[in-house]
C-alpha cells in the first residue's frame, strides 16, 4: 500500500503530521508527499519513505505550467500526474491512496481495504446523508459532489484511463474559477462516474470534515473508541484548521462537540511540533528578483503564455502584461466585483466560516 500527498512548504507541519499517523496504522506502507517548491528545505523526515519534487514529475515545461497557477491551484494541479509517477514507479504496489496533507488517521481502512478488493476506484462525497442544510448542499454543488482530499486507486486499466483523463484536463484548466463552473482539480470528478466505474464509500467514519458536522454525531462507545453517527472514527480532514474547523465543531454538532474539540486540540498539539516549516515562503510565488507575482500575471500568462524557453520568472508583472496586455478594464472589473460578491454571499451563508 502506498500513501501520498501533494503539498507546498508551508504545508508540511500537516504532511509530517498525516505521515506519522499513516505509520501508526500502516506500519509497512509507503509515503511520499509531492513538493511544489525548488528545492527539499530539509534532508529527510522519518514520517516519509521520501519527498519528491513535482519539477521532477510533471513531464512537460514544469515553470510555464506553475506559473499559471496560485498556490492552492498548483497543489491541485499535480495530482493527476503524481498518482501516474507513482504508478510506473512502483510496479510492486496495487492500492494507492492519495491523501490531503490536512488529513490524520486514527485507524487503519477495514472498509476500503475490502472495496479495494473488487474495485479501482473508490471516493468519497462530501454528503454520505441529507444534510437538512440547503447553503451546505448548495455549497458542495458549487465546489463538486466529492471530496478529492481522498482518492484510492487499485491498479488497473481502469485507474490508469482514469488518471490520464484526469490529467489532461488539470494540465489545461485546474483553476479556482467557480464562475466559470471549475473549482481547481475537484469539480472534475462529477463527471468521473459517468465515465469510468467508481465505487463511492459511504461510510460516515471517512473524510469527516468541516463540511459534515451539521450531519455526523461524534460518540464514543463502551470502550472509549470513537464513532461518527455509529460508524468508527478512520480519518477526519481538518480542511481550513484552525479557524474553519474549530468554528464548524463548536456550532454545528448537536452533541458530541467536546469530542470534536478534543481531536482538534490534540491535532494543533501535533502541529505545533514542527511549526517552523510553517513560515516557509512559496518559492513559486516571487520572480527570480524577489518581487511578488500578481494574480493577473497568472491569468495572462495561462491564456497567452509567451513562446520559446524563457521562463516567466526571469520577466516581470509589467513585462507580462504589457507584453500581452490580454486584460481589458471589463476583465478587471468582472472579477474583483465576483469576489466580492462571493466573499459577501458566502459569509452570509456562514458555509465554511
């Protein structure tokens, strides 16, 4: 079994912290987070089997393809062709399970093991019940029907049409733009089942995130184990820690919040032991000179990326766009008046807040 990630340095707290749950549970199995930056900033982790570079994976122009992409866009951009890698170059394996780095575990997989067994591709939605919440539904319509912070592949040609058709649309367009009907690499996966045979794990223990606790009661049985709505608790994805989680654990659940609270605590403790990676800065986000990369660079140089070898970091923000000077004041206007519009409508809704 091998387990991975995709994250930037800032994020790896969290991926040390998923990696050393993964050993607890899975002793023998592998795990190699993907790195989005130029370079490993320290020599090894025990939690990991290895780090890999994602220049070292994607197979096409590597700084032309980043720089399309903000940060959280570009860790979703990857995974498509990290899951391939891992594919060709482990050939011994057969599970692969790719995790957020904002994930833990807190027991091995009976369930899916067993899935695993008689199918190649297993998710996880956002809703395994009727939420009673309409903005959440809403919600999860707008940001796709499954949480991609999971996906568990069993080799086979299935998994790898899969993987290939998954990639080519992240090379082209795995981008935050809801407006447009995309939200980076997950909204793609509403389609996935009408192309490929997945299977969809509907057990209330998985992916217990922000998202599901107006919907799942957190209890304990007779010898202390923890259960989500009387299933056993296997991981819980601390998707937006600590402010988003801890605000959708004190006001959501209707009982069963201490225990919520407790695991958060227990998870920020765990945190706190490598906070020092934390402050790392995206070696992606700034030109070679230092100076930061706007938002609108990105979008210029994804719909008229310049031709040739040279790298959009050795340019500038004033070099890219007056170059390209793709922007009209109609663009401009569009997109800051939508993220004000969104950022308004979702705090009103308190969805994710």
């Amino acid at each position: 079994m091998l387990f991975t990630t995709s994250i930037c340095g800032n994020y790896l707290p969290r991926a040390i912290a998923l990696g050393e749950s993964i050993k607890w549970h899975y002793p023998g199995a592998k795990f190699f987070p993907c790195l989005l930056e130029r370079t490993v900033p320290a020599d090894a982790f025990s939690a990991f089997s290895g780090i890999l570079l994602a220049k070292d994976i994607v197979p096409y122009s590597f700084e032309h393809f980043i720089f399309r992409h903000t940060i959280v866009e570009a860790a979703t951009a990857v995974k498509g062709d990290l899951m391939l890698y891992l594919f060709k170059a482990f050939p011994e394996e057969d599970i692969f399970i790719y995790l957020d780095p904002d994930t833990y575990l807190y027991s091995d997989f009976p369930e899916l093991e067993a899935l695993l067994n008689d199918h190649s591709i297993v998710l996880t939605p956002h809703l395994v019940s009727r939420s009673n919440f309409i903005p959440m539904e809403v919600s999860i319509l707008e940001h796709g029907l499954y949480n991609l912070g999971f996906l568990a592949l069993h080799r086979s040609d299935e998994a790898v049409n899969l993987l290939e058709w998954w990639k080519d649309r992240l090379h082209r367009m795995c981008y935050d733009a809801k407006y447009t009907g995309i939200f980076t690499d997950q909204k793609w996966f509403d389609l996935a089942p009408l192309f490929f045979k997945t299977k969809f794990l509907m057990h209330a223990g998985y992916n217990v995130g922000p998202w599901t606790l107006n919907s799942r009661i957190a209890t304990t049985d007779e010898n202390g184990n923890i259960l989500i709505s009387g299933q056993p608790l296997r991981f819980i994805h601390f998707s937006g820690f600590p402010n988003t989680f801890y605000h959708c654990a004190n006001n959501w659940p209707p009982t069963g919040k201490e225990i919520l609270i407790e695991l958060a605590d227990a998870y920020a403790d765990k945190l706190q032991e490598n906070k020092s990676f934390a402050c790392l800065p995206w070696s992606y986000g700034r030109y070679l000179d230092g100076r930061r990369i706007s938002e609108f660079a990105r979008i210029a140089w994804r719909r008229f990326p310049v031709d040739g070898d040279v790298s959009p970091f050795s340019l500038s923000n004033r070099k890219i766009l007056g170059k390209l000077c793709f922007l009209s004041p109609f663009d401009i206007l569009y997109r800051k008046l939508y993220g004000r519009f969104y950022t308004m409508m979702r705090s009103y809704f308190r969805v994710w807040e």
